[in-house]
C-alpha cells in the first residue's frame, strides 16, 4: 500500500511537471523515483509468492552483478575504439576514463572487505561507493529521461527547422552533420513549407561556413533555396540557437520551431534553450553507434558542471557522511 502511494505521488509530480516544461534537468531525477517506486509497488504484488521473490531476487542479482562487471570493460573497449577512430582528445577520453574509474572503486571496495581490519580503508570505500552511486543515479536518469523526450518530440511537426551546425571537413559535410540535415529534410516533408535555418559560421579550418555548406547540401537533396535561411555567425550551440531564432523573428516567423542535433545532444540542448527564455523543442539525428557512449558522457559532464553548485552540496555530504559516522562511533 504505501509503495503505490509513493509510486502514485511521484508520478503525479513528474506528470504536471513534464506538461508544463518537459525541458528541466530535475524532471529526470522524478522521472526515475516514479520508476523506481512503481517497480517497488508491482513487487509488492509477489509478497507472498515465495519462488517469485526467489527468481526476482535471481535475476535482480544475475543481471546487476553481470552489469556491473561487464559495464567497466564495456566502457574501455568504447574508450579505445573512440581513440583510433577520432583521435587523442580529452572528450574521446571519457568512456575510457570512466572504465578506469569504475574499475579503481571495485578494486577498492573489494580492498575494503579483504582488509577488514583497517577501518579508514573501509570509510574510504564507503565514501567512493555514495558518490560513485549518486552519480550513477543521475547518469541513469539523464540517460532515460533523454530517451523519453527525443521520443515525445521526435514526431513534432514545426513551421520552422534549425540545424545546427558541428563543423566541416574542408567545405565537405561530414557524416555527422549530414544526419542532422538529412533528418531536417525528413521533418520538412511532413510540414510542407517550412522554413530550415542552417546555422554555423566558418572555423579556422574550414573553407566556407557551415550554412553555405549545409544549405548546398540540403539543395542536392531538393529542397528549394527560397525555404533555406542561412545563418552563418554562430560558433557555439547558445549561439546556433539565438541568431537563429532572431533571424526568423526579423521575418516576421512566430510559429513553432524545432531545432535538430545528435541524439546525444538532444536534451541538453533543450536545456540550454530553455535558459536562453527561447520557445523551441529539439529533435535528434541518428549518431554511429560507437561514438554515443563518449558522447553522452561528455553531456553528463556537461549538466554535471551547469548545475555544479547543487551537485557539489550533494557530494561533499555523500563523500564526508561516513567519515563523519566513523569518528562519532
């Protein structure tokens, strides 16, 4: 009874906060606590099926334990593939490096079980494994959360479509960038005459702007040039957004917008939007398999450091709490 009051409260919660800005970080946090409390609430069920709670309790601890052994090695093998593919940057790091770092908290937690006898050791471990869990959560949540909303906007249809840009090679638009403009054309086709603001200035090393090279794409492809906006300034995603938005309200456009990116990409450029006060969904672009772990870690990083100050609270009391608890004891 009181799991699926828990589960019927949270959800409600999500509910009427997703209707009235399904772009705000904490609706991942809520989205998750409903689904934990109604998975809570439907085990309740089996309280008095005994071989249930057995096969439950089986595959809970099969398939958590294979996870978490597989995740770490999972997580290097992307790290490597990312380095011989996009080369030696710190972004193409982090699954590799977050591999590493789930390995070091197993090797200390099971330190701390091995050595029973060195209580410092196993506050340490206590410390890691609160922190290494709180973030964990919230990697979860986002991960989920963002899924659900590139679902709920993925069908969206607008008057207006900003692509935004992720750089050349040369004048060439790579495989990244074409799928956020082969997806542009897509939304195109169901809303007939809507405009596709292209938006990307030129780099250092690249020999045209982004929008000159994404509107002779989208030109290839048959979209008529009176339907294509060029804006060719922006250099970052806050940048893409605004100039654009800007660019259609000098034209008079006051219909609804979408702005499409790489699935990884999807919400935290929602978020970013919804900071700059702009009225726009966002959809994604299908992104090569391997570079989506990477990619998504560098999001969570992302939010991670945009809403650092609450994240910092929550881990100095995750990672203090039990040194505090050991010297009180």
């Amino acid at each position: 009874m009181t799991s699926g009051l828990f589960a019927l409260a949270s959800a409600l919660v999500f509910a009427v906060r997703f209707a009235r800005e399904p772009r705000r970080v904490g609706n991942a946090v809520w989205f998750l606590v409903a689904l934990g409390f109604t998975g809570l609430w439907l085990l309740s069920f089996f309280n008095h099926v005994e071989w249930a709670q057995i096969a439950i309790i089986a595959l809970v601890a099969l398939v958590g334990g294979l996870g978490a052994l597989a995740l770490p090695w999972a997580l290097i093998a992307n790290g490597v593939v990312m380095l011989r593919r996009e080369g030696r940057r710190l972004a193409n790091l982090l699954s590799l490096l977050a591999g590493l770092g789930l390995l070091a908290v197993f090797a200390l937690a099971v330190s701390s079980l091995v050595f029973d006898d060195q209580p410092v050791l196993r506050v340490a471990a206590m410390a890691v494994l609160f922190v290494t869990g709180y973030l964990a959560f919230l990697f979860t949540a986002l991960l989920l959360y963002s899924i659900l909303y590139s679902r709920v906007t993925r069908r969206a249809r607008a008057g207006a479509v900003v692509v935004l840009g992720s750089g050349l090679q040369g004048d060439r638009v790579p495989p990244l960038l074409a799928s956020r403009l082969d997806r542009a054309v897509q939304v195109q086709q169901r809303s007939p005459g809507a405009l596709l603001v292209v938006s990307g200035g030129q780099g250092a090393d690249e020999l045209t702007s982004e929008a000159d090279a994404m509107a002779r794409y989208l030109m290839d492809a048959g979209v008529p040039a009176e339907q294509i906006v060029l804006e060719d300034r922006a250099t970052t995603t806050s940048e893409n957004l605004r100039f654009s938005v800007a660019l259609l309200a000098q034209r008079g456009f006051s219909g609804p917008i979408l702005a499409v990116t790489n699935n990884y990409h999807v919400f935290r450029t929602a978020v970013l939007a919804r900071q700059l006060g702009l009225r726009l969904n966002v959809i994604g672009a299908r992104t090569a398999s391997y570079f989506v772990p990477s990619a998504f870690l560098r999001e969570f990083v992302a939010l991670l450091l945009e809403y650092r100050k609450t994240n910092a609270a929550a881990l100095l009391v995750l990672g203090v709490g039990p040194f505090l608890l050991f010297l009180i004891s």
